[in-house]
C-alpha cells in the first residue's frame, strides 16, 4: 500500500497538512473484507483509524464500500453506537482500490471470546438489553413511508414481501455456486410456504449477530458492520441475533449466545421498536440458519474454485450439515401449513 | 491388498500427533492453524471412515434421481411435507454431521 498517497489524502480530507502516518497494519477478521490500522500523527496528537476495502474475492449479496459507508453514516446521525464515519475515497489510485476511513474502536469483536470470557462485556444482561436497545434504534433509522435521503437513494422502495424475496435471493446463490442441497431447499421450500407477511418494513442491518459489535470491559462499544443492510423485516434481525447458530456454543444465552431474550426483547422495546412477535421472530431465526448455510457454501466454494486458496474457508463449507440438521429439525412435516401437508 | 495402515488411518494418526505433540508448543495463529488443520484431518478420516454409510444414505434420498431433479421437485413444491423425504434428509443431514463434528462418546 502507497503510504505517501493515503497518508496525503487523509492530510488534506481532515485539514491538517502536517498529518504523517505512524503506524499501518492489518486487523483481524474479515472475511469478506480487508481491514487495517491506521495511526496518524500531526504534531502532539494521535489519531487512529480503521481503513476498510474488499477482500480478495468478495460475495456477491455484500454492498460496495461506498454504500456500506453511507448506510454507516446515516447510523451513526441517528444516534446508533457506530465507528466515528471519517471518510470514503472513490480514487483507486490513492491505495488500488477505493475505501472507508473509520474512528478505531476499543474492544473486542471476536464471537468466540465474547461467549466465553466473561470478564468481556461488563453485565451481560445489560449488555443484551443495550443490543436490543441500539437494534431498535437502526430500526428507527429511516422512515419506510418516505422515500430514503439522496445519500441512500440506492436503497430504493421497500420490498413488498421482504422473506420472499430473501428466499428467491438465497436461491440464486445456490444456483450461482451450482450447490445441490436438497436439505436447504426442503427448508427454504417450508420458508416460502410458512412466510409471514410484513406490514411494517424497516431499515434492517441484516448481520447484526455476536461476533459483529465490539465490547470493552464495561459493555457494548460499537455496531460494525454494514455491508447487509437495507430494507426488511424487522424481525429478521432478531431472529439473525438470537438464531442458535449465532450463539457460539452458549445455547442456554438465548441472545446471541451472551444473554437472556427477555433482557434483549426488554431493550428493543425500550428503544422503541415494534412489539416483539415470538413466532415471527421464530420463522427469521430457520431463515437464519438458512442463510447462513448458503453464506457458508459460498465461503466453501471460493476455496473450491481455487480462486483463494483458505482452509478457514474450506471449513466453513463443511458445517453445512450441522446447519441443515437444525433446519429439519425445525421444519418437520407437522410444521409446514396445513395447505401445503395435505398429501 | 490393501497396506497397513490404511489411509484414513494414518490421516488419524497425524491428527493425533499433531494435536498432542505439536499443538501444545504453539501459540497465536501458528496455534490456530494447526487446530484448524487438526480439525480438518479428523473430517477427512471420518469420511472415509463412513464412506459405505454416505453413500447409502445419498442412494436412500435420491432413489434412482439425480440431486438435479430433487432439488427441482422440492422448490416446484412437489415433495411438501412428504415424510420420508424429511426423514431421508434428516439421516443423511446427521451422518454428515457427525463427520464434521464427532458426536460425543457413548453413542
């Protein structure tokens, strides 16, 4: 990466002439992005970024930087506990390729090591009541009545049928991969059957799960990761959260393997957001698993094709069948509507 | 003839080896690595292990069609709720299962 130029974009984007960088290294994680530390000087004070851009290969349902960037900005106006949003650069020329500039964030974001270490976090009920709490809030984010500012017009209308049109999205992934698997497609078949309606669209994230906000000591630092978002269910994000694939082993931690529901649904409310629906929550949670299975076969598949060479990547590809238990598990014969089981 | 050891057996073998002899001296991603490729070598051995069982449960949910044509028949809605689809997917699903993840002893 040419320092001299991203170190001279940064300079003249902030006004400070004299802003060097100190430090610049790759961070952690990510496996659909590349994210490095970036830390500046100008005279006595320190200033430490987050630079972000794609991955070697990306999948295809992730949003460009750029529209990842205004979706954070428009987050952190409403008052959502994001990374500062410091600056987007459209120019490949400054660093190869164009990217975002974010605020640091203290804390850690590994799903893993949230379940387990509970010296992370600070009180893990309020910490699920503090996630509920900033979810509402990315639900308040935009009005589904109006049409989205200009910064977001590429968001366009609200989907009509927003679990129908999820499903017909995780179908052309498969079929984008060439994956043939009959258990995730009994299971999206049920989804398509069972699908509830949505009377009230939102501005959803759509990977808003443990593992992709970062906590300190004390509690929750911040919401990352914006490249799902756009118009859904609400639900769908509570079910994302509190699926049991999300939970990291901590199956009892019904909220994103870290807390109670009832402190997660306490704080969405208090934020809020709709009154929580249990079964409409319980359909998004098998989309979850759904949707994570279709992720995890694209992930496979990228190692597959040879294109990028990851055994992470392979790996993931092999947890399918653990996913499509749960799935038919939860979409036994007696589960589907009645109008579909009359053999 | 067939040598002994066997393949998979080996494959076990340098699982075990290199979670018991090498792992413990590693740190950081050197460490994660290993575990991951300790992790791999057990999927591998147990596949071949049941290499005679996937194929059954694959010819038991397929019956004579190709995967092409299920997937067809599921999305066009003609296998709805049909019991032994679920129950053919649900056995093949835990077989693979098990390989990815060994199933905790006493099973």
């Amino acid at each position: 990466m040419d320092e001299t130029r991203l170190s001279a974009w940064i300079a003249s984007h902030l006004g400070i002439p004299d802003l060097r960088i100190e430090e610049s290294r790759p961070l952690g994680g990510g496996s659909i992005q590349e994210n490095r530390l970036i830390r500046c000087r100008s005279g006595e004070g320190v200033r430490e970024f987050v630079l972000r851009r794609d991955a070697a290969a990306t999948i295809a349902s992730s949003r460009s930087r750029r529209e990842e960037f205004r979706l954070l900005e428009a987050a952190h106006a409403a008052g959502v506990r994001v990374p500062e949003p410091v600056g987007f650069c459209d120019d490949a020329g400054v660093i190869g390729a164009p990217f975002a500039l974010m605020g640091l964030v203290a804390g850690v974001g590994l799903g893993p090591r949230i379940a387990k270490d509970l010296a992370l976090g600070g009180d893990r009920e309020k910490l699920a009541e503090d996630l509920g709490r900033e979810l509402a809030k990315i639900h308040g984010v935009l009005d589904p009545r109006q049409d989205p500012p200009p910064a977001l017009a590429f968001l366009g209308p609200p989907e009509p049928d927003p679990a129908r049109a999820e499903i017909a999205r995780l179908r052309e992934n498969l079929d984008g991969i060439g994956a043939k698997r009959p258990a995730i497609e009994w299971g999206l078949r049920w989804a398509e059957a069972a699908a509830p309606p949505c009377p009230a669209p939102a501005l959803v994230h759509r990977d808003f799960r443990t593992g992709n906000y970062m906590v300190d000591e004390a509690g929750l630092t911040a919401i990352l990761d914006w490249e799902f978002a756009g118009w859904g269910d609400p639900a769908q994000d509570l079910g994302w959260f509190c699926a049991a694939c999300w939970r990291f082993g901590r199956l009892d931690k019904e909220a994103g393997g870290i807390g109670s529901r009832e402190a997660f649904e306490r704080g969405y409310a208090a934020g809020g957001g709709q009154p929580v629906e249990r079964e409409r929550v319980a359909y998004w949670e098998v989309m979850a698993h759904l949707r994570w299975a279709v992720i995890a076969l694209e992930q496979g598949a990228r190692h597959v094709s040879g294109r990028e060479f990851s055994l992470e990547l392979a790996l993931t590809g092999r947890m399918v069948p653990e996913l499509e238990q749960a799935i038919l598990a939860a979409t036994a014969p007696a589960a589907w509507p009645r109008s579909h089981s009359d053999a | 003839m067939r040598d002994d050891p066997s393949g998979a057996d080996l494959i076990e073998a340098a699982r075990r080896a290199l979670a018991e002899e090498v792992v413990p001296g590693l740190t950081g991603r050197p460490r994660y690595v290993a575990l991951m490729v300790a992790n791999a070598l057990g999927i591998a051995a147990r596949e071949i292990g049941e290499a005679d069982r996937l194929a059954a449960a694959e010819a038991d949910l397929l019956a004579g069609d190709g995967a092409d044509a299920l997937v067809r028949a599921i999305r066009e809605g003609r296998r709805d709720a049909d019991p032994a689809l679920h129950a053919a997917l649900s056995a093949k699903a835990d077989l693979a299962s098990g390989i990815w993840k060994p199933r905790p002893s006493g099973k």
